[in-house]
C-alpha cells in the first residue's frame, strides 16, 4: 500500500523534473539564437545603434519631434556645449562691463553705431574658426591655418572700417549644432547683453534653423522655432535684429539617414534638404512683416546672402554644410553691404 501510494508521486517528481529540463533547454537555445543576431548585427554595422542613439541625444530628436519654440537646453552629457555656454556668458558680462557715456536720448547712435551681436550654431560660431571652442575636426575640410584666416575676415569686415564707431566691439554668441530651442534657452540664461543698463543701440544677426531641419524637423515648426528666436530678441527692446535665410546644405547623406520617417511617399529616402530649406526662406518676408508691424519701435530685415553658396561649390563650402574661409569671404561681403543699406535707411547719422 505504501509502495502504491508513493509510486505515482515518486512518478509525478520525475515527470515535472523533465519538463523543466526541456524549458531550460529551450531557454538555452533561444538565447543562443538571440547571441548569434546581436553578433551579427554588430558586425554588419560597427557604428550600432549606440552610435545612431548618441547622435540622437546629442542633436536632439532626430525624428524633429522636439518643440522648436520652447527653451532646452542640451543634454548634461554633452559637457563642451556647457563649456561654450559657459564662455558666451562669460563674453556678454565683459560687453556689459564696459561703461559708456550717458546718452542724451536725442540720438539712438549717440555713443557709436550699434553693437553687432551675432547668434546661432556652428556657421556663426564659425566666424571664430571654432566649433565648441576648439579647431573644428578635419572632416570640416578646411585647410592649415584657415581658422586665422576666417577670423581676419571677421575682424576685417565687421570690427574695423565702418564697425570700429561701433558702441562696442561685435559678440559672437554661437555654437555648434544648436537648434531654435537651444538658442532661446541660451537668450534666457546670460547670452545676450543685458537690457537694463544698455544704453546703445544692438543689430543682432540671427542664422538659426538649419539644424532643425537636419535632425528631421518639418520646414512650418522650424519657422515657428525662428520666429520665436526673433520675439525673444525683440523683447529686450533691441532696436535691429538682422534675419539670414538659411544657407544652402549639400550633404545628403545626412537627409537620407532620416528615412525612416522622413521619407518620399513610395518609402524612399529625399535626396535632399533643398527643398526644405526653400520652403522655409520663401516664408521669411511675411514672418518679417509680422514681426515689423508687432514691433514698430525696432527694425527687422532679412539677410538673403544664400545665393552665394549656389550652385553646390566645394571650393566655399567643402564639407557640403559649413563655409570655408573662401565661403565666409563672400558671404562677410554680402552681410556687411546689407548691415550698412540697412542702417542708411533707419539712422539719421549712417556708417561711412
């Protein structure tokens, strides 16, 4: 009776001992499976996800899902953009620190020509021949020693001659891959000359937008995240803000990695950021209007110097995105001829 009684459990234990010796099994084979694709997939792309998930979170979303209208700053990982906060900051409070003579309020260029405050991403931040404060990587193209070259262009044009009756000396408050939303939250955190003790007139020169779009972002959001770059300027009672259209791009390599979603109907990657680029520049003039008629007392205008750049040039813009010094040459000619029409038409003493 004992031995009857014993036998079926005795027979159960090894039964339910088999089974988990077969889920074990199973378990073992499907994770060896699992092993044998990540391998794979390694192998087949050295770069990874990792690479495309760092890209990703350093430029933000690359789908262009981010509102390009609200202040972020980016990420804590991302230690030289803090770095290059940190030194713009630094510059604006040295600007503010210089005192100059109190102005009778007859005339706006009493104490000199306006200030020159030039803002944006890594083609403003190129004027000083940098990206993130440092000589930009070779993939950049330039040759030895441009980066001096690009700041003598600089100095040449918007420093000496005409710009030396500036108020004071030009800030550029750029850096490298800053979307619209990063640059509001720069305005907001120090990186724009105070509008309490200011008593000269500023012309910013805003360049802002082609990032936006090289992360994925639609041509109508990208315009919504200008425009607010603009009001935020404009609500420190700036009297000239001075608007670039966004400068041609040729490196479609880029364009086509955000395929998926960004992609043609048919679900093949664009061939290019063109026409993207052209829909936003072609808004411009009634953004402008806008702003002009919301803003009566300041003066705003767009810079249309991104002919200069077409057709596709290596020899200005190598790299297919960043100019050169042969391309900020042209393009300091372009501006500075704007910068002075524009101030003959909306001072009563114009540079000479």
């Amino acid at each position: 009776m004992i031995k009857t009684m014993m036998a079926p459990s005795l027979y159960g234990k090894s039964r339910m001992t088999d089974r988990n010796k077969r889920c074990i099994m199973m378990a073992a084979a499907v994770l060896l499976v699992g092993t044998i694709l990540v391998i794979f997939q390694k192998s087949s792309d050295p770069a990874g996800s990792r690479s495309r998930s760092r890209q990703a979170h350093s430029d933000s979303d690359v789908t262009g899902n981010d509102d390009p209208s609200q202040p972020v700053p980016r990420t804590k990982e991302e230690v030289d953009w803090w770095k290059r906060h940190d030194v713009l900051v630094e510059r604006v409070e040295s600007s503010d620190a210089i005192i100059l003579p109190t102005s009778t309020g007859n005339d706006p260029n009493e104490n000199g020509l306006p200030q020159l405050v030039f803002l944006g991403d890594s083609i403003t931040e190129g004027w000083e021949g940098t990206s993130f404060g440092k000589i930009p990587r070779p993939h950049r193209n330039w040759k030895k020693n441009e980066d001096q070259e690009i700041r003598n262009i600089f100095e040449s044009h918007f420093v000496k001659g005409r710009w030396s009756r500036a108020a004071k000396p030009p800030l550029t408050l750029g850096i490298s891959g800053d979307q619209t939303q990063h640059v509001i939250w720069r305005l907001q955190h120090g990186e724009f000359p105070s509008s309490s003790s200011r008593n000269h007139p500023i012309m910013a020169v805003v360049l802002i937008g082609t990032n936006n779009l090289g992360n994925g972002m639609l041509p109508e959001p990208t315009l919504e995240g200008i425009e607010t770059v603009c009001r935020t300027i404009l609500k420190q009672g700036v009297e000239h803000v001075w608007l670039s259209d966004v400068l041609p791009r040729y490196d479609t390599f880029r364009v086509q990695r955000l395929c998926p979603p960004r992609c043609h109907k048919d679900g093949t990657p664009f061939s290019s950021f063109m026409p993207a680029i052209d829909r936003v520049n072609a808004a411009l003039p009634k953004l402008v209007d806008r702003l002009n008629m919301e803003f009566p007392s300041s003066h705003i205008a767009i810079s249309a110097c991104g002919h200069i750049f077409r057709p596709q040039n290596d020899t200005i813009m190598p790299d297919q995105l960043h100019p050169n010094a042969n391309g900020y040459r042209l393009w300091a000619n372009c501006l500075s001829e704007h910068l002075t029409n524009h101030l003959k038409t909306t001072s009563s003493s114009p540079p000479q």
